[in-house]
C-alpha cells in the first residue's frame, strides 16, 4: 500500500478493501493490516481481485472518493465515482485544450522534454558502467545533440516543430541504441527502429514493451478520470488512445527501453526464444512471450525515488503517478506538468 497526493494505491492483489468507521480498512487473510481516515484521501486505486466492501463503495460515493479497480497487471477495470465528482469538469477542460494547438503544445513540450532527458540518461548510464565497451565518443556526441534537441523542445510552441524535434531526436538515440546492447550481439544487433512488423529480435522486444507500456498507461489515464483516446501532441484518430501515446513518451527511454536492455544484457531472453514470420515479422515464442511478461511484471516491483515527489514508489506506479500529476495540472492545482526525469 502507498499514498501519494490524497491517492491510496493498493498493489497487493491479496488485500480486500472494507469500511470501518469513517476509515478505509485494508484486510488480508481475515486480518486488518491497515486503516486510513477517509477524510484523508481524494482516490482509490486497487490492484488484484479481492475487491472492496458495498459499504466502503458507498461511502466513497458519498465523499466524492473515486475508487478504481485494475488487475493484477494492470489493466484497467472499472471506475466508482460519486454523483458530484469532478470528472465531467477535468474532460471538458481536457478537450479544451486538445481543441487548441497553442495550449496542447505547452503540455506536450514537457512530455518530449521528459522524453529526450530520459533518453540522454540511458546513453549517460551506458558511458559510465561500460565506457571502455562501447564507442564512447559515438554516443557523447549524440547525447549532445540531444540536449540541444531538448532545449530547442523547451522553447517550441508549434505542435508539428515539436514533431519534428521529436523525431529528430528519437533517430538520433536509436543510431546509438545498438551500443547499449552488451551481450549476444550477434543475435541482438539493431540498426534501426522499424515496426509493424518488427524485423529483427530487438525490436520484436521494443515493440512488445510498448505495447505493455501504452495499454498500462491508457489505465492509468483512465482511472484519474482522463479520457485517453483524446491526446495532446498526438491528435485524435478512432481506436487510438492518442492521450497515452503522449503520456508515455517521456516513458519509452525510462520503463521500456531499460527493461529491454536488461534482459538481453542479463541474458533472460535468447535468440532460440524468436520465430519468423511468413510476413518476415519476428515475434516471441509463447513461452518466450509468457517469460517476458513474468519478468515484467517482476521489474515493476523494484523501487526508484520520484525526483518531483522525493518519495520512493515502485516501477509499476510511476504511469499511475504522472497520469495523477497531469490531471491536477488540467484542474489548475499545478503551473505546468511535470514529466519525470530520472538521472
């Protein structure tokens, strides 16, 4: 269990959630574990199957206590909302500004800003454990192209310029991205990012990782109250959730990327555990595909320090934190959206 701004994350899927008194109790194995005054706490968000009490639903209805239920791994359940909830006001407000370029932009630059941060980091990492592997002087002036990427990002308020800003610096990581790679090169070698399908192993497992990545986020979105196919930089398309395309940008690098990265460097995935397609897609075996998911689930366990927060969370919560950061912007309890820049 973890409370962050007025938000009570239960990650623990064993944890029935009740009412006792005027408090939340949290019950495992018919015993009573924790309890947090109502009065306290603005949402619930609950991962697992257990579920939680009519009364406790009840009162939070009452007391305008969102209570979001997700899976185990995440996947977004459904909502509770009470009658006076402010969740019409943070939509229309989330329109407003996705019908406006000038005002989207200012959100989105902070997401590409995050984006390109984080991307700088990975290769900075990469310099600093494995300096003497690596073409060292490659990447320092790719990460200095980045930084001025960044600032030119920073400084832009047109949504196509940040586009393009955009995809410059992504090219300009992935020309790198093959020297962050340490073990089994021969088998994982990447050239470039393609997709749709995904020609070589790495990027079968980059594009898997997204996958996971922009479904965890769209729930994340959705149990703030955020609509998740309406997007800021990207713009609407049917069945897209154009909103977490944006939110979890300035994720790729940091949750993706990284997971990514370490399980071929630490050799958990190997190159019998790929097929190739009729199509020349190159894909997980189901064995393959259930193992990453395990180790997935596994990564999002471990705990890092919020850098805005200064409070350790898990892996797993940081789209579930940045979704609840961009709608208290949207309500107007923030000056700007603060992506998370990890070092």
């Amino acid at each position: 269990m973890k409370q962050l701004l007025n938000t009570v994350y239960v990650s623990d899927s064993d944890i029935y959630l009740a009412l006792k008194g005027k408090n939340l109790n949290l019950i495992k194995e018919q015993k009573s574990i924790a309890r947090i005054p109502l009065h306290n706490i603005q949402a619930i968000c609950t991962f697992g199957h257990q579920g939680a009490s009519p009364a406790l639903m009840a009162e939070c209805m009452n007391r305008n206590i969102s209570l979001s239920f997700f899976t185990s791994t995440g996947k977004f359940r459904g909502r509770l909302i009470g009658e006076q909830n402010g969740n019409v006001t943070l939509r229309k407000k989330q329109y407003r500004i996705s019908d406006s370029e000038e005002l989207s932009s200012l959100i989105s630059r902070n997401m590409i800003v995050g984006k390109i941060f984080n991307c700088e980091q990975l290769l900075k990492r990469t310099l600093r454990d494995h300096g003497l592997r690596v073409a060292s002087e490659r990447i320092e002036r790719v990460v200095n192209m980045l930084k001025k990427s960044r600032k030119n990002a920073m400084e832009c308020t047109n949504l196509d310029e940040l586009r393009g800003i955009e995809g410059n610096a992504a090219s300009l990581y992935y020309s790198v991205f093959n020297e962050c790679i340490l073990q089994n090169k021969q088998e994982f070698s990447f050239i470039e990012r393609n997709r749709r399908p995904p020609l070589n192993r790495v990027n079968a497992l980059l594009s898997l990782a997204y996958t996971l990545l922009t479904t965890e986020v769209a729930a994340a979105l959705e149990g703030v109250g955020l609509d998740s196919y309406v997007g800021f930089l990207h713009r609407d398309r049917p069945g897209r959730t154009s909103l977490a395309l944006d939110l979890m940008e300035e994720l790729r690098p940091l949750i993706a990327d990284r997971f990514v990265l370490k399980v071929i460097n630490r050799k958990q995935i190997h190159a019998k555990d790929f097929v190739v397609k009729e199509n020349k897609a190159v894909i997980l075996t189901d064995d393959a595909r259930r193992n990453f998911l395990q180790l997935w689930q596994q990564n999002k366990g471990s705990t890092i320090t919020h850098p805005y927060l200064k409070e350790k969370i898990s892996w797993g919560l940081i789209p579930h934190v940045q979704a609840l950061l961009l709608a208290r912007f949207l309500r107007g309890d923030l000056d700007a959206y603060p992506p998370i820049l990890i070092r």
